[in-house]
C-alpha cells in the first residue's frame, strides 16, 4: 500500500521537499546578507538566481518532461 502511494505521488512529494527546502535556505545568514546598506551584493545574489533557475528548470522537467 505504502509503495501504491509513493508512485503515484512522487511529483507532489519532491515538489513538497523542495518548497520546504526552499524556505529553510530564505531563513539562513547568507540570504538575510544579500542586501547591505540597501545595496544588492552581485556576487552573492547570482549563485542564488543560477540555483533558482535549476530548481525552476527541475520543476518543469518533472512535470512537462516526464510521461
């Protein structure tokens, strides 16, 4: 019954890892330093968009590129 479960919501149960860990890595002192002094610091803020975009790119992959 369990495995049942875990085939048929494998999108939902990745997509809930990655929201959850998503919100813990917004909590951490590396993201609260991406704003000095009102400034954006370029070279802390591109690692974060280059894995924003892999995630993003993830998401889309297992919904759209999978049958």
């Amino acid at each position: 019954m369990g495995w049942n479960i875990y085939k048929q919501a494998f999108k939902e149960i990745i997509l809930s890892l990655l929201f959850i860990g998503v919100w813990y890595v917004s909590g951490t002192d590396y993201m609260q330093t991406l704003i000095v002094n009102g400034e954006l610091q370029i070279g802390k803020i591109l690692p974060v968009m280059f894995g924003g975009a892999a995630l993003l790119g993830l998401v889309i992959y297992i919904y759209f590129g999978r049958s």
